[in-house]
C-alpha cells in the first residue's frame, strides 16, 4: 500500500471517529435541492432578465445541462470513497496535491464568499419591510444565529436546512401553481396580459442576441452553485451508497424544474421589461397579482432562502478546512471537533471572515452583491473542473485496475469532461466583458498566488499527514 492510500484510508477512519451520521435521506435530498435555490434566482434573476430578456431560460438549460454532467461524475466519484473531504480529497488523489490543496481552500473560499453574498440578500430583502434599518445589521444578525446554530450538533444543521428549503420550494411551486391559474383561467389582475406571448412580443424571445445570453451565464452558473454540497455531506449521511445516488440523481431535474418552470410563467405574467435589476422578481410579481399579504409573504421565504444558503456555507467552510488540516494543509486546531462531533475552530474562523461581508454592506451597500457573487463564481469554476479532471483520474485508475470501479457512472465520458472544463473557461472570460463583475479578474490571480506561496510553506514545512491522521483516528 503506498503512502497515499495509507493516508486516504486514514482519513475515512478519522471521519468515521470525529463525525456523527446524523443527516437522515430527507436532509440530504433537501440540502442537495436548497443549496443551489438562493440568491441566485429569487434576487440575481432581476439583473440576468434585464441584460438577456426571455432568452435567459436558454441560459438556464445550458447551465442545467453542464451541471447534470458534474453531478454525475461527483456522484461517480461519491459512490468510490464517501468522504466529508469530497472533490479535494479526489483532487489530491487523482490529479495531484497542489490539486487537493487548492480545491479545499478554494471551495472554502467560495462558500465563504457565498456567506457574504446570502447575508447581503438578507439585508436587501429586510429593507422591503424596514426602509430605515441600516444595510450591515441584518446581515450580522443573521450570521451570529446561524453561526451559533451550527455549532450545536449536525442533526440541528440538517433539520434547519431541510425547513428552510422545503419554504422554497414550496413557495416555488406554489407560484408556478398560481402563474399556471393567471394563465390558463384568467384570475388575478394580471389576467388581462398575462400570456406566453410575452416571451416574444416585446423585442423578442433573444433581445439582446447571443451576447445577451453569453452575459448571464456566469450569473445562471452562480445561481447553481451550492449542487455540489451533498459531496462534503458525503461523511455525515446514513446510508451513503443508497442516498447520495438518488440524490444526486434528482437534484439536477428538480432544479430545471424550478428554475426554467419558474422564469417561464414569471416572464409570461408580466413582461420581462417591468422586471428591474435590484428588485426580487417574485416580490414584484406577488405585488401585481394584488393577493393581499401576499408580497410580504414571498419577501420572507426570500430571506429564508438567503438564509438557508449561509447555513449550508458554514456548514462545508468548516469541512473543509476540518478535511485540509487532517491533510497537513490548514492549522492542526481545525482538524479538531467539540463534543458535539464539530469542527467548532473551523466553523469560527470561516464566520468571522463572512463578517466581512458585514462590512462590506456598510462600506459599499450597492455594489457588495455584485462583487461577491463574481468572484465566489471563480472558486465554484476551478473546483466543478477539477471535479471532471478528477473523474478523468478516476476512470484511468479503474482501467489500470488501481481503483474500485461503481455502477453509477457517468454517461459519455471523457469527451463531456473536456467540454465542462471549457465551458468553464469560456464563463470565466465573460467575467471580463461586464464592468461589475471584472473584480473577479483581478482576484483571482492574487488568490492563486496566495494558493502557491500557502502550498510552498506547508511543503517546505515538512508537516507529516499521515502520523497526524492516525495519531487522531487512535484517540
């Protein structure tokens, strides 16, 4: 046995110590579904329908369609070694352990950024009710309580996830119920224009023309970020070989569900032209049905759908960097859990930087939403390629007979691999032509840097990673 697969077998030994299963089927499916129904569709479809109009819903199908592929080979990937490590734990095997290094710190990063972004939303949607309220406060209030919700048990963390998500997609189908109502049996004041017409009549299904819809994928791809989690709750699940599949499975129809289902009836009540940047689509829409309470209503599931999003952005941050310490690549304390089997240190430290955020909401309130969701969109980038180059890895070692092969497995590999990684770069180019989410551009090269320099010092440091895993799978 090499050294390598000494130190992946301790690490599922040194899961299986520190963590507890407590996350039944029902909290995986409902984590794998509300992880990626956040901001991205009920605040972010505003500004993508104002730059592509209808066409967006093309935007969402191609997405859909890439993101289908990356499920299945991270479910392929799942089924071979569930760990709570996930794709940088199958980096660091497959491809290489700069790989695993920069995919755990970058994931990281990502829903830490996420955490920025969701409280942000947070803070925007509570301005609907409390004008005056300062952007920053509900922000970090809605930090601490998810914050100190997380350090409980992971149970609490999965029955608060399951509740927040089943609001939104019950709120989901409810408007898609309501929309289908307006459309086919005339209620509601909307009847006189609503029709599906308007998904061409005003300038067209592709205003804008294919730049348009060029333009807001990296917005539609934000939007899926968060599919993946049900990989890092990998660790924590009953019964992984049975629920990861159907999770995985179903997460990616539901979500074209109620993504395209959602835009097609929202832009088929009201033309896409009333739609404005800033402003919750399904805010507005409930407004202009004129059902009383009703805006008010959609405006708190918003906010439990933001919320929903932070709590599942802590919950992997302290994964993570519990996964990268057991690796020698993060400090030894957030390889720790508390008694409650959580990385308590971990979690801590992933908030206390998502209260930047906070910080950013009182420095730049306009512009904070914009800028973090394009640079978080970096991170989910590299670690959705890596998760293909990774697969590639994987099926090569199953040929050489060096690896257990699965029978969930991905279709049409490994040509749709090499497509995913490009499209990929193909998103990240686009960042460039939009002058709000540039910023992206220029952080990222200072993020790998800083990757490079983190990598070199754990390296030349000499930290042994296997003697540190057995010596806490030993306690």
């Amino acid at each position: 046995m090499t050294k390598l697969d000494t130190m992946l077998a301790a690490e599922r030994r040194h899961e299986e110590h520190d963590f507890h299963r407590g996350l039944k089927n029902r909290h995986i499916q409902m984590i794998a579904l509300g992880g990626a129904i956040g901001v991205g569709l009920f605040l972010g479809a505003g500004r993508a329908i104002s730059i592509s109009g209808p066409a967006l819903i093309l935007s969402y199908a191609v997405g859909g369609a890439i993101i289908f592929f990356i499920m299945r080979a991270l479910g392929e990937l799942l089924m071979y070694r569930p760990v709570s490590g996930s794709f940088a734990s199958y980096a660091e095997e497959f491809v290489g352990p700069f790989a695993g290094f920069a995919t755990g710190w970058s994931y990281w990063f990502m829903w830490v950024t996420i955490g920025m972004a969701e409280i942000t939303a947070v803070a925007m949607y509570v301005h609907y009710w409390f004008p005056d309220i300062p952007q920053w406060l509900p922000a970090l209030t809605t930090l601490l309580v998810l914050y100190f919700a997380n350090r409980i048990t992971v149970a609490v963390f999965g029955e608060l996830e399951f509740w927040f998500a089943l609001i939104k997609v019950v709120m989901l189908v409810a408007m898609i119920g309501i929309g289908l109502a307006v459309l086919f049996f005339g209620v509601t004041p909307l009847a006189p224009t609503a029709s599906f017409s308007n998904l061409w009549s005003h300038q067209g299904f592709m205003p804008f023309g294919v730049l348009g819809v060029a333009l807001t994928l990296q917005m539609v791809m934000f939007a899926f970020q968060g599919v993946e989690l049900i990989g890092v709750t990998a660790g924590e699940a009953q019964n992984p070989e049975q629920v990861l599949p159907r999770a995985t499975n179903g997460v990616v129809w539901r979500i074209l569900i109620f993504y395209i289902g959602a835009l097609v009836i929202m832009m088929s009540l009201v033309p896409w032209t009333e739609l404005k940047p800033g402003v919750s689509p399904f805010v507005f829409l409930f407004e202009k049905m004129g059902i009383p309470g009703a805006a008010s209503v959609v405006n708190f599931v918003v906010i439990t759908a933001a919320a929903s999003s932070c709590n599942s952005g802590i919950f992997s941050t302290g994964r993570m960097l519990y996964t990268l310490a057991q690796f020698g690549q993060a400090p030894r304390a957030f390889g720790r859990v508390n008694r409650n089997h959580v990385p308590s240190a971990a979690i801590t430290f992933s908030a206390l930087l998502m209260g930047a955020g906070v910080v950013l909401n009182y420095v730049v309130p306009e512009e904070a939403f914009i800028w973090i969701t394009s640079v978080s969109l970096v991170s989910a980038l590299w670690t959705w390629s890596i998760i293909m180059i990774a697969h590639l890895g994987y099926r090569k070692a199953v040929a050489a007979r060096q690896a257990r092969a699965v029978a969930f497995r991905m279709p049409c590999a490994p040509v749709v691999n090499w497509i995913v990684v490009a499209f990929m770069v193909v998103v990240f180019g686009l960042l460039g032509l939009d002058p709000q989410t540039r910023v992206a551009l220029y952080v990222a090269p200072l993020w790998f840097a800083l990757l490079a320099v983190g990598y070199r010092f754990t390296r030349s440091a000499g930290v042994e990673v296997v003697p540190s895993i057995m010596r806490g799978a030993s306690r």
